[in-house]
C-alpha cells in the first residue's frame, strides 16, 4: 500500500495550466500530486557565442527552487548556483533539445525556466513535461508571428520517475517514498517510445533485471498518459508538435493557397513563399499551364533550397478557340483585375451558342535535387450570361459546374474542394507522391 493509497503504476494527478505567465512568450505551471512547477519559455534573437554563424539555434534551461518550495526554507541561488540544480538544468536542457530541430530554429535561443513552486518528489521530471509545453506554446507563437514558417518541434518529451519502494516496484514518487525509495530512476521519453534520458540508482539495494523491467514498463505507461495530459492542455496548438514538412507554395494568389492548403494538410504544412522571405515576381512566360506550374515551383525552389508547389490554372473556352487559357489572369490586361476579366469574357461570350468551357489546373512539385513532378486536372462547365455566387474567386461567378446546378462562387469551400480542376490535380498530386514513398 503507498502512502497516498495509489497503486503501484498509478501516476499522481496531473493539471497543466497553459499561459500562466502572460509577459512570457510561452508558459505553464505544471502540477504532478503535490509538486508544482512554473515553467516558461523565452526567445532570444542570438545564439551562443560557439554557435555563432553556423546556421542553427539553441535551447537551454534553468532550474531553481523558491525558497519555500520545501518545509525548510531553501536558500536561493547566489553567484553560485547548487550543484543539483546545475544538474537538474543540463538534464533539462539535454532533454527539451531533442524536441527541436535546431537548424529549424534559425538563430535564436529558447530559454526554458523551470521555478519550483513546491517541492513533493519528481521537480526534474516535472519540469521536462512543464517545459515542453511552454516550449509549444513558444513555437506557435514564432510562427503566429510569422518568424518561423513552420513549428521547429519534431518530438514531443515527457518525463517521470518510478522505483522501488518496500519491495515493490512503483510509479511517480513523491517526497515521502523518493526518501526512502531502494530504487529510484527517472525516464526521460519521446512520442516514439525511445529514451532520451535514463537515471537509475540503486539506492537502498542493488536491483534485479526483472524489477528493472517492471519499472521500465510502469515509466512507459505514465509517458504515454502524460503525453496525453501535454496534448490536451496545448489543445489545438497540439498541432506545432511534430508538425507535417514544410512545403512552399509559389504563388501570389491567396485564394489558391487555402484550397490547396486543405487538399495537402495529411502530408504537408503548406506555407506562402512569403513566409520565407520571398515575394517573386516570378515570370510566367511558358505557353502551357504545366510549363508554368514548373516555372513558379522551380524558381521558389531555387531561391529556398525548399520543397514548392506552384499551380498555374486558367479556364479554357470552347467557343473562344480555348481562350482566355494561360492568359486567365490577365486576359483584361491588368492582372489579377477579376472584374474587368469577367466583364469581358461576358462581352467576347455575346451572342454565342455554344457556352461549353472547361476549368484547367496544372501543379508542379519541386523538391530539391529531384525531378519536378507535373500533375494536372480539368473540370467542364458552362459559362453564364451573368454572375452568380458571392464565393471563391477569378471567374467563379459565372462557371456553372452541371452537376450540382451552382457556380463555383455557389459552392462553399468544401464542395468547390470535391470537384474542381485543381482537386483533381491535387488527387493526382497525390497519388503520385505516395508511389514515391512506397
Ligand atoms: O500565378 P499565381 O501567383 O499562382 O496566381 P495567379 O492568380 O496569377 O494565377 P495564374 O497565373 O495561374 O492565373 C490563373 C487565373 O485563372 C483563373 N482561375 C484559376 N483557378 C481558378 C478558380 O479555381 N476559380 C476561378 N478562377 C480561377 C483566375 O482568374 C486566376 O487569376
Ligand atoms: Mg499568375
């Protein structure tokens, strides 16, 4: 029986508060049983004095303990710092650097704090699980701010202990058993179940493999619910952890960015060529949508050193010899200008019998080093004698898709995402990509 009545691979009760501190850039206290820990992170724009130049960022931590953390009254910290929290805080920033890919970080430094509130057993632990939280919230918050394209988390980290107390071995100690534990360990883990960090003592006794791997599979256990704990309390901004790669899109339309945002969210985090710093112009001289989908995806890919996805589409008109085609954009001479494009497909359309007209999207995925890849879809429709619809965008209003009697500009996102010309290109993106993979 454990002093708090706990079985032997039940965690304490979690609570993880988001955004405890607003002046921090990313914050949370951390509550396991009766230990509490503040937990913020900071962004510096520098990097260490030995990381200058090379391209890549830093995270560090810091670990101290208020003086009334414990029933005796700690000394704070002076010039000198103790030696456990030295200890504690190269752990800490051992650990937390494994969640973050530091090139992805550019040059700059998060630093991680972790404050004990009150010390009941497992403060170190605590902390890792606290920081990474604060560390997620920080992430989201670089690229909200649109100084990073995309989160720099590539894994999620938590942290617990177990040991063995009277023989028995045990979950997530408090003060009271970590004092007389035999043995104590701390893990240290990722989403995938590796360890990062491993700290075993045989304390009282030494400890037999059999114990061992029962310690190991209670500290599995309680990763994976705090894991669970983390991601609830980020709740949406769960996403900035390990998030999908990055791939850029090539183009200055921002209505096209957010269809193909939605077609390619199971694979890719689709960022604006402008999140990265690169605004064109790109000079789309080919004859063919597909030759410049290649051009746009080529030229941001070129500029980045990314992966990039450029789309050029048009609509083809039957009775207009395929016109306005690759001149969609400016077919009224200014580009970009969707009414006077619209005003003059309807006068060139006057008097015209046959009103038959086809939707084309051309996509071209570059990643670097490989072969661009072209994909491309059609969807027919018949052009009006005026506008209907308030949505979407370009000649939306007057492309009347049969099937479900609406024009483009009729249809909510969704259902323009089921059948339009750049869906079916998108599918066939799609397609091809994951023969790719497999
Ligand atoms: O070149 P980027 O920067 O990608 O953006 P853009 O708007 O210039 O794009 P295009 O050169 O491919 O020109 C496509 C034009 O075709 C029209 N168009 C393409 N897809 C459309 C759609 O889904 N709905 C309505 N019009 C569309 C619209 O007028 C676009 O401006
Ligand atoms: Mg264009």
């Amino acid at each position: 029986m454990r002093a708090d009545g706990r079985k032997p691979d039940e965690k304490r009760p979690i609570s993880i508060e988001t955004d405890f501190v607003r002046t921090a850039y990313g914050s949370c206290l951390i509550a396991t049983g009766n230990t509490r820990v503040i937990c913020t992170a900071s962004v510096e724009e520098a990097v260490p004095p030995f990381l200058k130049g090379k391209g890549q960022g830093w995270v560090t931590a810091e670990y101290a303990m208020l003086p009334a953390s414990t029933t005796e009254r700690k000394k704070r910290d002076g010039i000198k710092k103790d030696g456990r929290s030295v200890e504690i805080q190269r752990l800490i920033g051992r650990a937390l650097r494994q969640a973050v890919d530091l090139k992805a970080l550019g040059e700059r430094t998060i630093t991680l704090d972790c404050d004990v509130l009150e010390a009941d057993g497992g403060t170190r632990t605590a902390s890792i699980t606290g920081a990474m939280v604060a560390l997620t919230c920080a992430a989201e918050r670089l690229v909200r701010e649109k100084k990073l394209p995309i989160s720099p988390i590539i894994h999620q980290v938590a942290a617990i202990s177990a040991g063995v107390i009277d023989d028995e071995p045990c979950l997530d100690l408090c003060y009271q058993e970590d004092s007389h534990a035999q043995v104590d360990m701390n893990f240290v883990m990722n989403e995938k179940g590796e360890f990062i960090e491993l700290q075993g003592t045989g304390e009282g006794r030494a400890f037999t493999k059999k114990e061992l791997d029962t310690i190991m599979e209670y500290g599995e256990k309680g990763i994976r619910e705090l894991m669970d704990a983390q991601r609830e309390a980020l709740g949406d901004r769960a996403r900035y952890i390990a998030p999908k790669p990055l791939l850029l899109v090539a183009t200055g339309n921002e209505h096209k960015l957010r269809e193909l945002q939605e077609m390619f969210k199971d694979y890719y985090t689709l960022a604006p060529m402008t999140a990265v710093g690169f605004f064109g112009p790109i000079e789309e001289n080919a004859d063919t949508f597909a030759g410049n989908a290649a051009i746009k995806a080529e030229a941001v890919c070129e500029a980045t050193g990314l992966p990039a996805i450029g789309d050029d589409s048009g609509l083809e008109v039957d009775a207009l010899d395929g016109e306005p085609g690759v001149y969609s954009a400016r077919y009224a001479g200014e580009h970009g200008d969707d009414e006077a494009n619209n005003d003059l497909l309807l006068s060139r359309m006057e008097g015209k019998e046959d009103r038959s007209a086809a939707f084309k999207c051309a996509l071209a995925l570059k990643i670097p080093g490989k072969e661009t890849i072209i994909a491309e879809g059609s969807c027919p429709g018949t052009i009006l004698t005026e506008r209907r619809g308030t949505g979407g965008f370009g000649y939306d209003p007057l492309f009347l898709y049969e099937p479900m009697n609406k024009t483009y500009a009729e249809m909510n996102a969704e259902e323009k995402n089921q059948i339009s010309h750049r869906s079916r290109a998108a599918e066939m993106m799609r397609s091809i990509m994951s023969q790719l993979l497999s």
